[in-house]
C-alpha cells in the first residue's frame, strides 16, 4: 500500500526513534522534506553529518514550521514543554503527533496547547533496541512491528487515516485503542519487564556474596538475557515510570502476589506446582514466534562466540 | 589444546546437553567411542536415528561398562537414582561427572553410590537454549562459554586434569570451585532469572485486562525477551528450584528488597533515584559482552521479520 507523500515533516527529538523516522520515511517516500531539530546542539551537529534528513533547523519552531506532519520524539516528560514551544508554529490542518511510551500523560501534558486546527493524534511504535542517541537509528526498525494510535474521542478520521498510513509506510502494522488501555497494555508488555530487568541487575551489582567478575563471566545462564532491556535509555525510562505510575503499580502488585505463589511452592518443596507452572508459558513464546514478533532460532539467534 | 582421547565414554540422557556433548566429542575427537543411553524408549530411537553416538544402549548397565567417562546429563532430581543403578557396573579408574544445575544437592544424592576407585567429579556447563531434546543438540553450544568444575576435597588431580581437558575440548573455558559457591553464583545468574522470567509470562498470562493476543502482539515492547528462558524445559528447571532453595531464597530475597525500593520510587514520583538505579545497570552488560559472553548487535541480532 503507498500513500502520497507528505510535503514537509518535522521531527522533533532525533535519537534511536526519530532517527529511525527519519530513515524510514525516506527509505519509503514518505515526505517530500524530512526537517529534525535536537534540544542537544551535539546531537544536531551528529545528525547532520549523518544525514538522514534533508535539514537539521536550529530552533522547534522554523522546524515546524509549514510542516504537515510533526513527530515529536522525545522523552515522555518533556511532550508538555516541547508542545508549548512549538504551538505558535504549527501549520493549520498540520497533524502533530507523538511516540510515547506512555499515552494518557502525554493527551494530558500536550492537549492543552494545541491550536484549533491542528489534528493531534497521538502514537506509539512498539520498536526499539536497546541503544540510543541519533547513530542508533535505522530504516527497518519498524517493520513488521506494531504501531498503536490513541485518537482522542472526535479526532478527525481524514487525519487518522493519512498518520495511519505513514506508519505502515514506515514498515508498521497499526492498531488503534483508547489512551488508558494502551497504557495498561504497555504496562505488562514493556514497562514491567524494564522494571525487572533493571531489578535483577541491581541486585546482581549489590551481592557482596558473588562478585561482579562472576556474574558477567557466567551471565549466559539466563542472566545476560536481562541486561539487554536493562541497558536502555534512562530518560525515557524514567519518564515512563513516572508517568505511567498506576497501571505500572496495578501489574507490579499483581507479578508480586504471582511471585509469593511461586516462592511458597519452592519453600514447600512443591514440586507438581512448579512443573505445572513451568509446563504453561512455553505456549506463548510459540505464539509470537507465528505472530513474527520473534525469532524462532535458538539463544534469539545470537552470534557471540 | 589437544589431550588424549578417552577409550569409550558414556553420556547418559540424550537431551539437549547430552546430545550436543556427543556431537561436540566427536568433533574434537575427545574419546574413540560414544555411547548413549536414555530411559526414554522413544529418545533412544529419535538418537539413533540421528546418529550422534557410535551406539545407543537399551540399558544404563551395558552403556557404562568399560567406560572411562561417564557423564550424567539428566535432570538434578535423577542423579540419585541413575548413579545408584550404574554404580555395579562402573569401571575401577572410570571419572563419574554431571552437567547438573545445582552441585550440593548433586553431590549429595550421588557421593553415595560412587564406588571406590570411581573417580566422582561433577561439573556444571553454562550453556543451553530454550530448546529441549535431542534433536536440539550441537557441536558448537560449549564454544567460548564457561564449564565449572566442583570437585570434592581429595579429589585426584589427575582425573580432575583430565575432565578439565575434556570440557575444553568440547570448547570450553573452565574454572573449579566449591559446590555451595557454585549454587550461590548459578543462584543469581541462572536460576532467579529463570523464575522471574516465569513469572512475569504467568503474570500477562493470567491478566484479566489485558488479552493474551494483546500480550503477543506488542510483545517487542520487551516481554517477549522473557519467554525464552521460560520455554525452557520444565522437569528440569522443578528439580533445581527443589534442590537448591536455600540459595533461590536468598537472592530471591534481596530481589524483592531491591525491587520494593524501585516501588517506593514510583509511588513517590522521586525521579532522580529511578534515573540513578537505571543508569548503573548499563556497565554490566557492556563488560558482559567484553568478555564474550553476548552479542553486540542490537537485540541480540535477531532476524525476525
């Protein structure tokens, strides 16, 4: 399916995803001008070297500026301020839009400074790598993944349908849902597994029982699996946590009472519990291989030796 | 490197560990002849039909006899029972090894039955995919990963040599410690991961608010790095949550300590403390992927669209 193209975009925040956008949107004709601006003056010199968009501005604003479509792609923090910076640029009928993690902050930080005319209409790729910053970007991290819109109730379906197929002309799949299910759906998803993940590997660096040597040596046991979500960006990552506090707090409460379950039938020496629990999550893992979210090859295909 | 090949050796289980220690001997050339047994009818046929031993045996008995190294390559709660029923047939001078998870609980259930003149050393591979059976062993799995040998005090030196030869001509690096720091250090890089990673594909497994399609679908949020260690075969993963618990409880213990301070965090809006927990964690994995033990690519070098 192709679209006709975008006149100029503007992409605000230009690391790992905005950088990705970037490369995507060209690799697919996307937009007759890709315009990034960075809060980080570094960062705008490495992305014009780099040269995935046609121009890096110097300000928000003149980036903004008559684009038709806007991306900001930043931390999820800094949506509110970055939307009140750019509103009096924005072109009418322009769609301004997102990638956050977190949703219902982001309507509730951006929404009030959005003119009339202007469609916002939040999204959210669910694509990423564990590395950051603008050299990190690549045209194929969106394939065959999913992205999500959450329109706000009465956003205009023309705008909709035009954000919807840019994001499959990034290589996406894309769905749509309310605000504050997606951020429950997250939740448990990425949030959850980030908060765990960065867990382990804390308690792992704090054991005075085994050193650090010893964990990095025979980390391939399982450990080392973890210490991939738990290398990415701690920006966004805190800004998820902060934002996102209730629904990560509901399936925080519930892994722990599953955990309690689990620590009691080891304690019992419970050992048809346990086989019984580990015999049910194989399913799953199959299932999203055939969904083609994962690689089927053994240790995720890695190639470390 | 190259030591002498053993005479005969015997691998006993053909699943994924035994079957890639048959493959791997055979590829280093490591013994003159190999042979196999399991107690399962239908794994002897599938490993004959495979091919990666020299013969499969229809008895434990007759696959040890005149064995130099026997190897025990079954689930930690088995140890006890096969090393009782191969102990009469073991040859004088013959070394008794393992590949199991947990060592004191190994030793304790095997030491037993060994008999004099056996040379009892267990050893322990870090290595494996979530992938069980034998048709899920290869000769590369031992390549650059770590062995680590447990022997007992007054073991021989000589023999001990030799099994330390033997796994590093399987490809292997190998260190020796004591069995209960053994269990400690696996403890925290292998088997809380595993039970987290359980957990946490139980928890979205069993959420009301969240369907398992929706889990699957947006799974590259990070989940789905969780379900591959708990696709991990499940008797074997029973028995070593039931034979090492004091040291699961430990770490498991400073686990939920550590992860009700990121709660607290959360709960408090404090996000200078999520930050700092967040960024620490990165180091590990780069010293991780320093030492060979992790691919650099980002996630994990998957090939999955």
């Amino acid at each position: 399916m192709t679209m006709d193209p975008f006149g100029k975009i503007a992409i605000i925040g230009l690391g790992l995803i905005g950088s990705s956008i970037a490369h995507a949107a060209r690799r697919g004709i996307l937009a007759r001008e890709i315009v990034g601006f960075d809060a980080s003056a570094d960062v705008r010199t490495r992305a014009a070297t780099l040269g995935f968009c046609d121009a890096v501005a110097e300000d928000s604003g003149s980036a903004v500026a008559d684009a038709e479509l806007v991306v900001l792609c930043v931390p999820v923090g800094a949506c509110g301020p970055v939307a009140q910076a750019i509103a009096p640029y924005l072109k009418t009928g322009a769609i301004l839009s997102d990638v956050g993690s977190v949703k219902c902050a982001v309507i509730r930080d951006m929404a009030p400074h959005v003119p009339a005319g202007v469609h916002f209409i939040p999204a959210h790729p669910i694509a990423g790598t564990e590395f950051s910053g603008p050299e990190a970007g690549f045209a194929s991290l969106f394939d065959n993944r999913w992205a999500i819109l959450t329109p706000l109730p009465g956003a205009d379906p023309g705008a909709v349908a035009r954000l919807k197929g840019f994001w499959q002309g990034l290589g996406s799949q894309v769905d749509a849902m309310d605000a504050t299910h997606h951020d429950l759906v997250l939740a448990i998803t990425s949030h959850l597994p980030h908060l765990i993940a960065y867990n382990i590997v804390g308690t792992a660096h704090d054991l005075e029982t085994v050193t650090e040597g010893e964990v990095i040596k025979y980390s391939a046991g399982g450990f080392r699996d973890f210490t991939r979500i738990a290398a990415s960006d701690p920006t966004m990552w805190r800004d998820v946590f902060l934002n996102n506090k209730d629904a990560v707090m509901e399936v925080l409460g519930r892994f722990n009472e599953d955990l309690a379950v689990l620590q009691r039938a080891i304690r019992n020496g419970d050992g048809d519990k346990l086989y019984e629990f580990f015999t049910r999550t194989r399913a799953i893992r199959r299932a999203i291989i055939d969904m083609g979210q994962e690689s089927a090859a053994p240790n995720f295909g890695r190639d470390q030796n």
